[in-house]
C-alpha cells in the first residue's frame, strides 16, 4: 500500500495518542515489506509487542539488526537470546567490507575520538541501513521522545521517512514515541521480556561498546553516547530526520 505525505500526516494525527500496539498492529495491516529495527537494547519491547499481535492477526514479523562489528559481546549474546526466545529470523546486516578496510586503515580503530562520530557511524550504520530500507516501504523503530532532548523532542508516532527524499516512498513506525522509559521498562519487567544485561550495570541508551558508557545518578541517558561530542550532535545518522529538523541510533 502507498501513503501520500498528507495521508502519514493524518495518519499521525489520528493515532497521535495510541497504544503502541495500535500502531504496530496498522504497520503490519498496511505494509507487506515491512521490519522492525532492533538495536539489542530496551527495543526489545518492540519485538515482544509485535509478536503478540502479529500473532493475532496471522502476519509474520521481520527483524533486523545493524552489526557494526563494535557492539559489546553482551549485546551480541543477548541478540541471539531473543533470536532464540521469539523464535524468530533476525536480519544481521553488516557494513561493505571494501569501505570499512579502506576506513580503518587509513584512520585507525579509534578515529571518532579524534573527530566526531560520524564517518565511522556512516559506514557501520548507515550504509547498511540504507541498503535495508531500500528493500521495504516502512521499518518500526524503538524512538521516544525521552530519549534525547536535544534531537527527539518531536517524535511524530508515524512520519514520512526522508532517507530516499522522493526516489523512493519510505513511512517509518515510532509507536513508542510517547512512552517514558518508565513505561518501558514497567512494561519489560510486568511481562518479564528478556532484556540486554548491560542495563543492570548502569548503561541506559546501548551503542558500540567505544561509543558507550553507563551514566550516573541525574544524568540523560544520552550523556553516555559520544560524550565527547555536542549533545545536538548525538545521533548517529539512522533516523536523519531528526538531525535535519534540530540538525541522525
Ligand atoms: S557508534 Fe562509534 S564505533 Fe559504532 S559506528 Fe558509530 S562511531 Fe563507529
């Protein structure tokens, strides 16, 4: 099925105050080439939601991942955990092997603390990503507005994606773009979901292991990714929209 811009707007509108299950429930009802984006973090809650009401309305649920190569070994153990618990096919995507030698011999390992994240992030990440999301018409991601004051704020539930501008039409899920992390992890601990053990050692928003570190008492959860850059600049690039709006995990 294909949306017009005014139509996801509408959409955006009316399902502004939703359950997230609503939304992925419409996803799945609307689009055939349709995924899940899990970064084998609090994200989970995602897959847990989809399976319960793919299950209800017959649909299967497509899962991918973005392996950068720099993840924590915590991480990918706990992907194959839920690979294993909802017995599901997850997607591994990893970056273009010819690109990322390239990169690393000539900067190193570590060059994003030197500069920014970005470069590194384009070729781990967004590279991979776009070559996903040019096989689909919609993804579903884990965004909320809480996440990141700087660049989340506006988190519509349902947006126009403009990774293709207009080669291509894309429409992205953010059904938990109303939640608080509260809400989440309630809900993670009520249903006991299985979650990343990262988190039970202070790490809250979970990226590449160089990329992240837990944070204290009183601090946002994006204070432990790329700590070294500008909060504004926090977002690796996978959900562009919001960097291009503020200035895009
Ligand atoms: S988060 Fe860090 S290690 Fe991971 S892709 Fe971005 S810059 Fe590279």
């Amino acid at each position: 099925m294909t949306f017009s811009v005014e139509q996801i707007n509408a959409l955006a509108i009316d399902y502004a105050e939703k359950d997230p299950k609503d939304l992925i429930s419409l996803a799945l009802q609307a689009f055939g080439k349709l995924a899940i984006s899990f970064s084998g973090a609090e994200d989970v809650i995602l897959i847990e939601l989809a399976t319960k009401v793919a299950r209800q309305l017959d649909k299967p649920v497509h899962v991918f991942t973005l392996d950068t190569g720099r993840l924590h070994p915590e991480t990918y153990q706990f992907i194959d955990r839920v690979r294993q618990h909802y017995n599901l096919t997850i997607d591994i995507l990893s970056p273009d092997t010819v690109a990322l030698e390239a990169f690393v011999r000539e900067k190193g390992l570590f060059s994003f603390y030197q500069t920014d994240h970005h470069e590194c992030c384009g070729i781990r990440k967004i590279e991979p990503l776009k070559r996903k999301l040019a096989t689909l018409d919609a993804w579903i991601t884990g965004q909320r507005r809480d996440q990141s004051p700087g660049t989340r704020n506006q988190v519509p539930v349902i947006e126009q994606d403009p990774t293709f501008g207009k080669d291509k039409a894309l429409v992205k899920f953010n059904p938990l773009a109303n939640w608080t992390s509260k809400q989440v992890w309630d809900y993670i601990r009520m249903f006991d979901v299985p979650y990343n053990p990262l988190h039970d050692r202070g790490f809250i928003s979970i990226g590449c292991e160089p990329c992240t570190r837990p944070v204290g008492p009183g601090q946002h959860e994006r204070e432990g990714r790329w700590w070294w850059e500008e909060a504004t600049a926090k977002e690796c690039g996978l959900h562009r929209g919001n960097v291009i709006a503020s200035d895009g995990d």
